[in-house]
C-alpha cells in the first residue's frame, strides 16, 4: 500500500514516464479494500452506532433488570465478540482502514473497560481517585490500545492508550505533582523504548508510524509538565494574575517552568536531525505553548493584544526560514528546502478544504438574487425545438 501511493505520488509529480508507471503498478497489486477518509468515518460512526444499539438490543430483550455483575460479564462477552470480528473483518474480508474493522477494536476496548468497572467495582461510583484496584480499568484500556495499535497499527490506539495512563496516578497518590511526575516517566519510558525499536526500521514503511508515535509521546511530556496545561482550573488561572501555586510546592512549580522552556529546543533538535516532520511540528507546538503559557506561570496579567503579537512573531519566524532556505543553494540548506517536493502536501490541502467546506457550507453557497420592479429584461430568445421567448 505504501508503494502504491508512492508510485501514484511520483507519477503526479512527473517524476515517473506513464510506461513506468503503469509498469510497477502491476508490480504492486493489493487485495486489501481500501476507501478514501471520508467514507472511512462514516463506516466508522455508523459501525459505533450499530453496535451500540446492537448491545442495547440484548440488554433489552433479553435481561430484564439484571444486576450490575450480571451486566459487566455481558459486557467482557460483547468486548471478546468485537475484537473477533476485527480480526475476521481484516483477515477474511481484508478490510485495511475501512473504518468498520476500527470501529469493531474501538468497541473491543470500550466494553472491556466498562466490563470491567461493572463486574468488579460496581459498588460505588466511577471516580478517578478512589482505591488502588480500580486503577486496573484503565490499566487494561491502556494494555488493550496498546495491543491494537501493535496488531492494527491504528495509531490514535496508541493516543488513546497515552490517555488511558494519564488517568493512572490519580489512583495511586493524592499529590499532584507526584501525578505529574509518573504520567511524564511512563511517557518517557516509552519514548525511550520508541527510539529504540525505530532505529531498526529507519528506512522501511514501520519508521513513518513510529514517527508520529514518538510525536505523541514527546507532545505527551511536555504537557505532562506544563502543569498550566494539565491543570483541570486552567481557563481560571490563565486569565487570572494568580499564579494558583498552593497544590504544587515552589521548587516542582518553577523547575517545570523551565523545563518548558528546556523542552522545546531538544524535541525540535532531535526532529532537524532525523529530518522528521512530525517530531519537528510536536517541538514547534511545544514552543509556542511555552510562549502562550510563559504569562499565567509568571502571573502576569494577559491582554486582548497577546495573540496579535504571538501571531506577528510567528510570520516573521517563518519568514525568515523561508527566505534563508531559499537562499541556499538550489533552495536547499542542510537537506531541508521551502520547495514541495511531492503531491503529499497538495493531497492534504485539497483534503482540508473539503473540510472546511463541509463546515461552512454557506461560504460557498451563491447570495440569493433580489429582483427589482424598475429593471425588465427582454429580447432574448431560447433555442431549441422551435420554442423561443422572451427573458
């Protein structure tokens, strides 16, 4: 699939003769049915909503008032069935990103988990700070994404294993920082054993998914210890001259402030040097995050002018990388150019604006036409079949 689309990359681009083309698509024939973003989300929703009303259906009919075990085991059947239809919709209909074998390991991970609180905790409410054991529900949720992320290669189940952990610590200690500090050493641990794993796939079609996990995984940390991020009360106190330091001693408070600073720098040397687009997009997030949060740290006071001058400093940052790629030689600098070099980009593109003509449908829809008594159109004629008349 990969090859394919580069092959249909290349060809866009000139790069490859019709013949060429033509040649090594034959070459790279793929049973695997396929469709395009759109109507993968669609199967997707209406693969969710099929097999909740699927599930509630059972419920109905079939239980009536049943207790809250009785409910959770259902629930761990339903979450066994899901999964198994993943693996058959993939192995014997060989559906690849078709949005229903998705939707099928997305409801896999979502009744194990409320099986899971049904069947064994149900005597109380579903809280994040409650006992120890109950940490083991999003323990499984993360192990689970984790396996389907591994087995699929879906990459928003690693995404939502990373929030899966995020919920962990809240199970385990009371103190916030300590929350803090695990969730940012999970993170890293990962990330280390990412590293490691991608440096054995650096030129194979396994390095892109590894990217954009080692992306999250950084995005992960930095918000893990950006704690005006990660606080619950954040629209407060960045709007506020507060500074809201009372849950965090001093010392965890400012040398988060400036690993803040300190992170950015490392996340974008580390994407310049593997010439990774996602890595290098994560440490541009992270530094205009810092910008954006360097205010509510200090306590002082933001202003309706602030976004103006963040967006002034940022066109001119980018102008400036512009102009000095393109003032290299060839354009080029260092392997990096300002160039577009393939169709990837005009792909994106022609995807975003069909999103955001969906979103705004009245920008393309043509103003209504007001008609005036004092304007009176005539002389034309309609051709066709004899008919004519005026218009």
């Amino acid at each position: 699939m990969r090859a394919r689309k580069l092959l249909t990359d290349w060809a866009g681009e000139g790069f490859l003769t019709k013949a060429q083309y033509q040649l090594l698509q034959k070459e790279t024939v793929s049973d695997l049915r396929t469709t395009n973003i759109f109507l993968r989300l669609v199967l997707f929703i209406f693969t969710l909503i099929s097999v909740g009303a699927a599930v509630a259906l059972f419920f109905k009919v079939f239980l009536s008032r049943p207790s809250d075990q009785t409910v959770g085991v259902f629930l761990l059947m339903f979450a066994a069935v899901c999964y198994a239809a993943a693996e058959l919709a993939v192995s014997q209909a060989r559906l690849y990103r078709y949005g229903i074998e998705e939707a099928l390991a997305a409801c896999s991970v979502g009744f194990l988990c409320a099986g899971m609180q049904a069947a064994f905790f149900s005597g109380s409410p579903y809280s994040p700070k409650l006992d120890a054991a109950e940490s083991l529900v999003p323990a499984a949720g993360a192990v689970c994404s984790l396996w389907i992320w591994r087995r699929f290669g879906f990459s928003y189940a690693f995404l939502a294993a990373m929030i899966f952990v995020f919920f962990l610590p809240g199970y385990w200690t009371s103190s916030h920082s300590a929350q803090h500090l695990i969730v940012a050493a999970f993170y890293a641990i990962g990330l280390v054993g990412i590293v490691m794993v991608r440096s054995r796939h650096r030129f194979d079609y396994l390095d892109e998914g590894y990217s954009l996990v080692e992306a999250l995984l950084w995005l992960g940390i930095y918000v893990a210890i950006n704690l005006k991020l990660s606080s619950l009360d954040m629209p407060t106190q960045w709007w506020s001259s507060t500074r809201a330091t009372s849950e965090f001693t001093r010392p965890f408070y400012w040398a988060t402030w400036a690993l803040i600073w300190c992170l950015p720098p490392i996340v974008l040397a580390r994407g310049i040097r593997q010439k990774d687009r996602f890595v290098i997009a994560v440490g541009a997030i992270a530094a205009i995050l810092t910008f954006v949060s360097n205010k509510p740290y200090l306590g002082w006071p933001r202003h309706t002018w602030d976004p103006m001058l963040l967006g002034v400093l940022l066109t001119g940052v980018a102008l400036f990388i512009r102009r000095w790629l393109a003032r290299g030689p060839s354009g080029i600098r260092h392997g990096f150019t300002a160039m577009r070099l393939s169709g990837k980009d005009k792909h994106w593109m022609s995807v975003g604006s069909s999103v955001f003509g969906l979103l705004s449908p009245q920008s393309i829809t043509p103003a209504p036409q007001t008609s005036s008594r004092d304007v009176r159109f005539g002389g034309g004629h309609s051709g066709g079949g004899g008919a004519s008349g005026d218009f």
